[in-house]
C-alpha cells in the first residue's frame, strides 16, 4: 500500500516536472528564438531561417540600433520615466496608504476618502476627457503627461495600506508614548517594517512605466517624444500593404527583423536586470498584506 | 527618346552643358511646351535666397547647382504667416534641428514666407492616425492644413462640415504642371476621394504609378537549367513551372520546389495570381464595364469559373505549394522567394530590392531576369492596375484664410523636387555627405537610418509639398530614371558630377529594378483592368460586403485545392446574386450612371 502511494505520488511529481519544464521551455522559447534572431544576419533573419541558433553570426545588429537616434532617444525618455515615475509614485503611495491604515477613531473621515479613492480606481474619466485635461495643464509632449495622470496607483495603495495595519500596533503606541510625531513613526517604524511591500510595489511601478506604450501615443502630439515601448510598437507592427501604397521605407521596415529583434532585446534587458535585485522581496511581498486580522 | 544624337567629328568636344542640351533636346523640348504658356503668377524674379539656405552643392570640385523654380507671385508673405499642420513621421534630424527647423523649412520661409507649426504628429501606424486626428475633431483643435487624412475621419469632418472648400483657389493658383497636370491621369482618377459633388474638399494623395503593377519575375539560371526561355503565353508559364517543379531545382529538401509563388489572396501586392485571371479579361473584386456600359462584378463571371479550372488543375500537380492560402504576401517574399524554393513570382518592379536580394544572398548564383505578363489562349493580357491614389486626402480646416499660400508653396516644392532639370539632390551635410579623397558622393550609407525601419533621408520632413507629404506627378521616379538614362547617361565619364556618378549604374538588381520600373509604368495605363468602382461603399456592401467576400475568398481557395468541385462556383454565384449581390449591383450602377 505505502509503496503504491509512493509510486504514485512520484509519478505525479515526475509528470509534475515535465510539464513545467515543457511549460518553462515554452514560455523562453519565444525570448529565445528573437534574442537569435537579432544576432542573425538580414537575409537569413528575413527569410525565416533563423530559429533558435543564430545564422551568419553577427553584431551589427545591436551596433545599428545603439547608433540609432531616434531609438536612444526614446530609450531615455523611457529610462527618465521610470526613474521620476516610479519615485513619484511610491511616495504618493506611502503617504496616502500611512493615513488610510488608521481607523477612523484616529483620522476622522478616513472612510470618506477611502471611498473617493475606491471610486477612482475602479471609474476613470475615459480618453478623451483625459486628453483635453492633460492638454488644457499644458501637459502635451513633457514628460508630466506620462507621470502625473497615474501618479497614485490606487490599487498600490490598499496593497501598501493593508501592510501598514499589520504593523503591531504597539510598536507605533510606544513611539508616540516618546513623543515622536506621525512623520516620526512613518519614517522610523512603518517604512522600515514594510520593505517587502514597498520594494514589491516599486517594481509594479517600474515594469508598468517602462511597459506602458498607449500613454505615450495619446499625450505626445510629436512623436519626436514617443517613450520607448510606444515607439517600438510603430516600428514593429507588421504592415499590411494589401490597399496601401508601397513605399521604398516600408519595404525597408517589413525586411528589417534582425534589427527588430535587437531593438525587442535591448528594450527587454533592463527590466530582466531590475528583477533578480528584487525577486526575494518580490515573493514574500505580495502574500503580505493579503490577510488580515 | 533613347537614340543617341550623331556628333560631328570635326567638331571640338562640347562641354557637359552643351551636352546636357544637345542630348536632352527632346526633354528640353517638352520641358519648354510646358512652360511656354505659363500664367504670370509663376513668371517672377528669384528673389534674394541667401546662398547658405541653397540645396546642393556648387563650390565643391565635382558638385553640382541646384535650380530654384521662380518664387511665387506675392511671395514672401510679409509679415510671415505662421500656419500649423499634422504630418506623418517618425524621422531623424541633423544635429540641433527639429522638424519645425530643417533646411527645407528655413529654405521654405525664405521663399514663401510660411512658418509651420507642428500640430501633431503620428506613424504610419493605422490605429495610430485614427487615435489622433480623433482626438483632435473631440478636442476641437483642427489643424491648419491636415495631412494624409483616413477616409473614415475625412467623412467625418465633411459630415460635420469643418472641411474648406478649395475649388475656387485651387483653380486661381494651382500649378498648371506639377499640379493642375499632374493629377490629370485616368480620366480624373485623383480626385475620386478629394472632390465631393463637383467640389475640390482637399487635395488627393498621390504614390508611385504602376507601383504594383504586376511583373513576369523568373530565374534565369533555372531557364537555362530546363533549357526554356522566359515564357509569354499561359500555356508555356505553366510548361516552364512544370519543368521547374520536376527538375526539383529548389534549394530546400527534396521535392520542396514550388512552381509559382502564390498567397493567401488571389489579387494582391506580391506574389499575386492576377495576371492569369487578366488573361481571361476578368479581375477577381473588380468592377468593369460590361456590353451596355453597366458596371458588372467580376467574380461572378463565367471566365472565373475557367480560370479557377486552370489553378485547380496546377495546384493538383504541384505548381503552388500545398499551403499557400495560409501565406501573406512577405511570407512568399522571403519564405519562398528567398528562400530560393520557388523561381517563379509575379509581382511589382520593387521585387528587384524585396524578396529578390535575399534569394541572391542566400544563394549567390541565383540569376533573375523579368518579363511581361503572359498572355492568355486568346491572347488577352491584362493585370490588376494599381491607382495611385491612396484611400487618405490632404485637407484645410473650414475657415483657414491662406488656402492660396499653401498650394502656392506645394507647387513650387513640387517644381523643384520632381523636375529632373533642377538637379534637387537634397541638402549637403543632412542628406548627403562629400567624401574627401575620391570625391564621390556617399548617398544612402552616411544617413540610414536602419534601426527605426525607415530610410532616414531626413529631406522627406519638408512641409507640404515635399516628398514627404507625397508626390504629386505619380510618374515622378520613372521621370528620374529616363532622365538618368537618357540625359545623364550621354554625358562623358570624365565631365560626369559625382552625384550622376553615383546614380549611372549600380548593381545587377537596382539596375533591374530601374528597368522593371521604366518597364511597368510604360504598360500602366494600356494592360490594367481598372476598378471602375472609386467611391465610398455602397448601403448593401457596409452591410452585407464582408461576408460575401469571406464567402467569395472561401470558395475560390476550396475550388483551387480541390476541397470543393468546380460546380460549386455556379452555386456561389447564385448565394453572391440572393445574399446581397443583384441589390449591391443596382447601388454600384446607380451611382455609375449618375457619374456621367
């Protein structure tokens, strides 16, 4: 009997492995092939030779794109919104969350604006009336636009304000007993206890800035400003020529995959860089804050 | 055109601008019919344009100058007019410029006195124009002058009445060749978008003519293998692909050769099947005169049920691949073509530099060769005729008060981009580069701009006008090239500027694609079945169109593949004539009969 159970259980963990290493493999399978693809030369990359192995190995392909104006110049509008966006953002976070935690005993009120944060999140004006604010802020083009409409994620917020409530409460008790002020305690108690959440919510921020295109679509009129994610969605949309006219730049484009793979690759690697920093705080972080007493 | 001027022996050797004359008479010839009877308003001085604003470049040893058409009547505006408009992008700039500050726009200020404002700017990402021009009607902050606008938003804005009616300033001012002429052709095929009930709402959006215009595109060293010569009829098309499927001549794995390249629609852009249905008279989706000079639809006529017979009977024997139906257009480009499995495509001049590089690359013996369409067994030969005309128009917002100026300003553009005469090469430093020692001109490398796609010329970021909006002569390239051949070719090597240099000869390819070109849009007008229907759908299309086409599209895969017999063909006709087809009929010849 014991044996069977045995056997079983191993060949549910056996099956278990397979097919996550299958799933694993699946998921890379994509990155890889790309990552291949941008390390090809243009005729076998075009003529979809190209696998999971480069063919005609070579690394022009990053050098035309690391050369490419238009390309670094919206990799720093990107770089400079994740850097702005995301501090912007777990400040707003830290301060709302920190008063919100409190019972309304305390912050008298506090329901009241709970309830104008909740409705916030879950209805938004729509497009074209955030067009027209951001427009008439004169926010069109500046980097404002990309940071300032999401400047609070709500959603960050109830996360972060849920952490802050399972700080014991009589840690906070015995600093106010020494005299120390809200600021005091925010900074000396909350912030320190809440590292898991705080950093775990900083890379939400950081991926959703860096991966958010259609922010950038709407608010930049010149796309002299695209941010990077929003320019390589031009540059890699395939075209369809069926009803339109043919142009020698577009040819140019749909025969370009080498360096679109390039582009998709150094696009991806930062946030590939960011994440192994934050990984351990990542998992324990999300499952905090998710109970409560 | 072509023959060359005998030369008097005795003679001294004439000079490169005798010559240019002496060779260029018949060119010089037209060129002076054209301009004989111009209207005063374009017969001004030059103005005073500061040398440093000049394109070209005269003081360098083997450089050349630049003509600049006379300037305008009443131009340069004074005080200058600050206009604000939407344009198409993304491009580089020189250092320190942006796209309201290039040599093309400080060139335009000079001469016209307009100053442009960038209203917004977008790809060529369809969602991506729609989102802004969107934006812009809800905003309530229309552009001056609006660029490349999409037949949804252009309806849009003429429902709503916010369009300025140009006709009267149009006919005031216009061009009277590079506009007026220009967009002349196919019996006023330009204005089919941009003039609504008679009036001129906009200006139409011109491409490259015959642009794609189908070609006959074969290896040659595959012809030479089978011993065969580049086939002219349909039965020796289909002889010479038979030949090249049994001698299995592909360079993927046994028994991979395809015998022509076909995609998942007949009637396309590349690697399309149109030519043989020409060759029956019939273009699958268009509408063409029948007998009585009512418009009828092609797909249902008997000689589709003939032609679908033909590639039934190919596609049994293995002359397609097995899946094209499944391929688009680039995928037979690069996967078949080169990829070197299949030595057969009929596609557009432009195949020279798509699809056909990479088969040289990939197999460096690879030899193509083009020729005309083949003709069929009662020697029609017709192809599919691509209108230049895209489905966008330029337009001017109700109410802009200096209509006039702005077609003013396209007119001279157009004058001195698309007149060889005025040898416009672009600006030294941002469009081309001298090289020091050989003194030749570096004219693509130095400014490729591979990793955003496009080809960084940055002069297409002039403002309207410029090439960047869009052409308007639609045989501008093909001018180009005869100028080259024609002209430049005449001049001697040693008296030759480095810039006819550069551009007489080239490699195998790009020669062949000059030739091809030169080549398609001599057969433009006289080989294209032409959609006859040129308007915005019918009621019964909006609603019933998609899933006839859906239904036609099927039905002809199934027919070809063998999924579906033959007969089956008739019972589509009747399901097409019951499920919408009779009514849409009477809506197309409604607004046909009312046309004339």
């Amino acid at each position: 009997m014991i044996r069977e159970q045995k056997l079983s259980s191993r060949l549910f963990d056996g099956f278990n492995y397979i097919f996550l290493t299958a799933f694993a493999i699946l998921c890379l399978a994509p990155m890889v092939h790309i990552f291949a693809v941008s390390l090809s030369g243009r005729a076998p990359a075009t003529a979809g030779f190209v696998s999971f192995f480069p063919l005609d190995f070579t690394i022009e392909n990053y050098q035309e794109v690391m050369g490419s104006r238009t390309f670094l110049r919206s990799f720093m509008i990107s770089v400079a919104r994740v850097l702005t966006g995301t501090s912007l953002n777990m400040a707003l976070v830290i301060l709302t969350a920190y008063p919100l935690s409190k019972t309304p005993r305390v912050f008298k009120g506090r329901n009241l604006f709970m309830w104008f944060f909740v409705f916030a999140m879950l209805f938004d004006g729509g497009l074209i009336p955030s067009f027209l604010v951001v427009r008439s802020l004169g926010l069109l083009n500046t980097l404002g636009s990309l940071i300032l409409p999401n400047a609070v994620p709500i959603f960050s917020v109830i996360l972060m304000m849920n952490f802050f409530r399972d700080v014991p409460k009589e840690l906070e008790e015995s600093a106010l007993i020494d005299g120390a002020s809200h600021w005091k305690v925010l900074w000396f108690i909350y912030i320190p206890l809440s590292l898991p959440a705080i950093a775990t919510l900083t890379l939400f921020a950081a991926v959703n800035h860096w991966n958010a295109w259609f922010d950038g679509l709407i608010f930049m009129t010149d796309n002299a400003n695209y941010p990077m994610q929003t320019f390589l969605r031009t540059v890699v949309v395939e075209l369809d020529l069926t009803n339109v006219g043919i142009d020698p730049r577009d040819l140019q484009r749909l025969s370009d995959r080498a360096i679109r793979g390039a582009q998709i690759i150094v696009a991806t690697v930062p946030i590939l860089v960011v994440y192994p920093f934050l990984q351990r705080y990542f998992i324990s972080g999300i499952k905090l804050g998710a109970i409560k007493e | 055109m072509n023959k060359k001027l005998p030369r008097d022996a005795s003679n001294l050797k004439p000079s490169r601008r005798d010559f240019l004359r002496l060779s260029g008479a018949s060119m010089a010839a037209m060129m002076m019919a054209r301009y004989g009877g111009l209207p005063s308003v374009f017969a001004q001085g030059m103005g005073d344009i500061p040398a440093e604003l000049h394109p070209g470049s005269p003081n360098n040893p083997r450089g050349w100058t630049t003509n600049l058409p006379p300037i305008p009547e009443g131009m340069p505006v004074d005080p200058p007019v600050t206009i604000t408009g939407s344009r198409r992008g993304p491009w580089e700039f020189a250092d320190g410029d942006d796209i309201e500050n290039t040599n093309f726009t400080r060139l335009n200020a000079a001469v016209t006195g307009i100053i442009w404002k960038l209203a917004f700017s977008w790809t060529d990402n369809e969602e991506e124009v729609l989102q802004k021009y969107n934006l812009a009607i809800a905003s309530n902050e229309l552009p001056d002058f609006m660029e490349t606008v999409p037949l949804q938003i252009y309806g849009e804005l003429l429902e709503n009445d916010l369009v300025e009616d140009i006709t009267d300033v149009w006919d005031a001012v216009a061009h009277p060749v590079w506009l007026k002429e220009a967009w002349s052709f196919g019996d006023g095929a330009a204005w089919q978008y941009a003039e609504v009930n008679g009036r001129k709402m906009g200006l139409p959006h011109t491409e490259q003519a015959a642009q794609n215009d189908k070609l006959l595109w074969i290896r040659q060293d595959w012809l030479d293998a089978v011993g065969m010569s580049l086939p002219t009829t349909i039965d020796e098309l289909y002889a010479v692909a038979k030949a090249f499927v049994d001698a299995d001549l592909g360079s993927g794995g046994e028994g991979s050769t395809i015998g022509i390249a076909a995609a998942n629609n007949f009637v396309t852009w590349y690697s399309s099947l149109d030519p043989i249905f020409g060759a029956w008279g019939v273009m699958p989706g268009s509408w063409t005169p029948d007998a009585n000079g009512d418009l009828q639809y092609n797909s249902v006529l008997p000689e589709i049920k003939e032609v679908l017979g033909v590639l039934r009977q190919w596609y049994a024997e293995g002359i397609f691949a097995r899946d094209f139906f499944t391929l688009r257009p680039p995928q037979t480009a690069f996967g078949q073509i080169g990829a070197n499995t299949c030595g057969i495509t009929m596609s557009p001049a432009f195949a020279a530099l798509f699809g056909l590089p990479d088969s040289v690359t990939n197999d460096p013996s690879a030899r193509w060769t083009f020729g005309d369409i083949p003709a069929g067994p009662t020697g029609i030969k017709k192809k599919a005729w691509s209108n230049p005309v895209v489905d966008s128009v330029f337009c001017f917002r109700k109410g802009f008060e200096h209509v006039d100026l702005v077609l003013k300003q396209i007119g001279w553009w157009a004058e001195l981009l698309q007149n060889p005469e005025n040898r416009y090469h672009g600006f030294e430093g941002t469009d081309y580069y001298w090289r020091n020692d050989a003194g030749e001109v570096d004219s693509m490398g130095a400014n490729l701009d591979l990793a955003s796609g496009y080809d960084g010329n940055k002069h297409i970021w002039g403002p309207p006008g410029t090439n960047g909006s869009a052409l308007t002569e639609p045989r501008f390239e093909t001018n180009w090239i005869k100028h080259r051949r024609e002209v430049w070719a005449n001049v001697p090597e040693d008296e030759r500027d480095a810039y006819m240099e550069a551009f007489l000869g080239g490699d195998e390819l790009s020669v062949m694609w000059d030739d091809a070109n030169v080549f398609a849009v001599d057969h433009w007008e006289a080989d294209g079945i032409r959609n006859h229907f040129t308007t915005f759908p019918t009621r019964t299309m909006e609603r019933a169109g998609s899933s006839l086409n859906d239904q036609e599209a099927e039905t002809f895969v199934n027919i070809v593949t063998g999924e579906a017999s033959l007969d089956d063909f008739d019972s589509f006709v009747e399901n097409w004539r019951n499920g919408g087809g009779d009514r849409i009929t009477d809506e197309v010849n409604e607004w046909w009969h009312g046309q004339i």
